[in-house]
C-alpha cells in the first residue's frame, strides 16, 4: 500500500477527531488512549508541534505528533525530574494513531522516524513517550524503534503509563 506523509495542520483538526474517536471505538481496552480534547489536538496542529499524516489516495491513514513541552507539565522529562536545560532538549512523541483499515504496514515506525529527524533539526537531543503496559502494537513499535523502558508512572487521574526514552 503506498503512502504520501505530509505536515498537517488547522485543517485536519476534524479528521484528527474522528480518527480519535474511531480508535476508541476499536480499541482493545479503552485504558490504552487518553482521549485528547479538540484545543489539545488543535495546539499539536499549530507550531512549533508537528503533526505528520499518511495518506493513502485521499484518505489520512494515520497520524503522529511531536510535542515541544518545554519546561511545561507536559513534558513528560518531569517524570524524570529533567533541569530546566534538559526540559528544552526533550520532546514528547504524543500521541500515534492508525486507522484500523491502515494497520499492519508499519505507519506507526515510519511517523515516529520522522519525527525523529524533525526533533533531531530542531535541536533536540531526547524523545519520550508512554504506552499502556497492555498496548502490545504500541509497546512493540518502540522498543523496534530503539526506545527504553523508564518503568511504570501513574499518570492522567490514575492510568499507568510505561515511560519510553531514546536519545537522539
Ligand atoms: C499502535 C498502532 C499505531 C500500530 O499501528 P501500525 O503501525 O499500523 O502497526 P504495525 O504495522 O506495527 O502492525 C504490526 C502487526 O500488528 C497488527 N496490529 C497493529 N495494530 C493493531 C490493533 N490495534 N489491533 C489488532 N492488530 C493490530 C497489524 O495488523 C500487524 O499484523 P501482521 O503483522 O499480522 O500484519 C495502532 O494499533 C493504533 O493506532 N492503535 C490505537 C491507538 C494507539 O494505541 N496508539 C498508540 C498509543 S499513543
């Protein structure tokens, strides 16, 4: 299946939600997302984040979001009581979703790769992300992608969260 990536913005606020909420309705177990408001997702489409689509033909596929926190709670370098320096060398890998009908052809690996050279030009040195421990696909696609495991963090009201890191 071929792919066309492309810098989304504003525009695909929309389409971002209904994948959203596709997701969840396809989910394994509803603790694997966090589901993000339409102004969360809406700032992930303005600078400076960069959020990356796949297309295939017309329809977008999937998407991935790198999340400059800097010294916000946001950032997930808090959980590891990052400096304030650290805080601004880190970025966040927030949020990957495929369209079901899209899954399997390694578009999770692909966006966060690009990602990885976006952060990489923008002077970052280190990338974070979480994942339910349970969320075998996710889980998988970051230890493939040369993420470790920081240990477990209770996060968003109670959820545990695996803390992934890879340095750059
Ligand atoms: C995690 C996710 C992005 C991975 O999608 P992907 O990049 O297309 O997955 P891969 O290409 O690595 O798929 C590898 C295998 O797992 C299967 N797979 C991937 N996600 C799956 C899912 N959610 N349910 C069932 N099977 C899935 C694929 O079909 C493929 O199987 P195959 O090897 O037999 O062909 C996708 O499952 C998803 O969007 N899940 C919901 C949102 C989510 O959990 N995001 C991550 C946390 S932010």
């Amino acid at each position: 299946m071929e792919f066309l990536f492309q810098d989304l913005n504003e525009e695909a606020l929309s389409t971002l939600l209904e994948i959203q909420e596709e997701a969840f309705a396809h989910l394994e177990n509803p603790d694997f997302l966090r589901r993000n408001s339409e102004d969360m997702l809406l700032s992930c489409l303005r600078p400076p984040h960069v959020c990356i689509g796949a297309y295939h033909k017309n329809t977008l596929a999937g998407f991935a979001i790198l999340y400059f926190g800097e010294d916000s709670e946001e950032n997930l370098g808090k959980l590891l009581s990052f400096s304030t320096e650290s805080l601004f060398s880190a970025a966040n890998i927030k949020l990957v979703i495929v369209r079901p009908a899209f899954q399997g052809h390694g578009l999770q690996r692909t966006l966060m790769l690009m990602l990885e050279s976006r952060a990489k030009q923008r002077g970052i040195s280190t990338l974070l992300s979480t994942v339910a421990p349970d969320n075998r696909f996710s889980r998988q696609n970051m230890i493939r992608a040369g993420y470790q495991s920081q240990g477990l963090y209770q996060k968003y009201g109670g959820l545990t969260r695996e803390l992934f890191l890879k340095e750059i």
